[in-house]
C-alpha cells in the first residue's frame, strides 16, 4: 500500500504518503502524565495500520523536549 513511514518526522511522511496516492487518517498518542515535556510542533510517525476501507492510519507523538 504505501511505504514504511515509521520513525519518520511528519512532514516528511506525510509528503511520502500524498505522492504515493495513499487515503489516510492521523491520530495523536500523548502521554498519560507530564512528567517528560514534548513538543507538540515537532511529530514523528511511531505506528501505520491498514483500516477495513483501506485507509491507512497513522499514529503521531511528539518529540520529547530536552
């Protein structure tokens, strides 16, 4: 269906994802405490799962801060 875009920055998938013609949705996984900051504006691809219409889900979280 459409390249591995696992551990890759948004973007950067996301461009991948359109040329290659593929339908998906995003989801955002956030952590369930604060106790590591991340940055909302900086996301990275950590799962892809094909849906039963063929769409292909994204799963994004965010980088952890420093």
């Amino acid at each position: 269906m459409a390249s591995d875009v696992i551990g890759r920055p948004w973007a950067e998938a996301e461009q991948l994802l359109r040329q290659a013609g593929t339908h998906f949705q995003t989801e955002i996984s956030c952590p369930t405490r604060d106790f590591f900051k991340t940055d909302s504006s900086c996301l990275y691809v950590v799962r892809e799962r094909s849906l039963a219409d063929g769409t292909l889900l994204v799963t994004l979280v965010a980088k952890q801060k420093k």
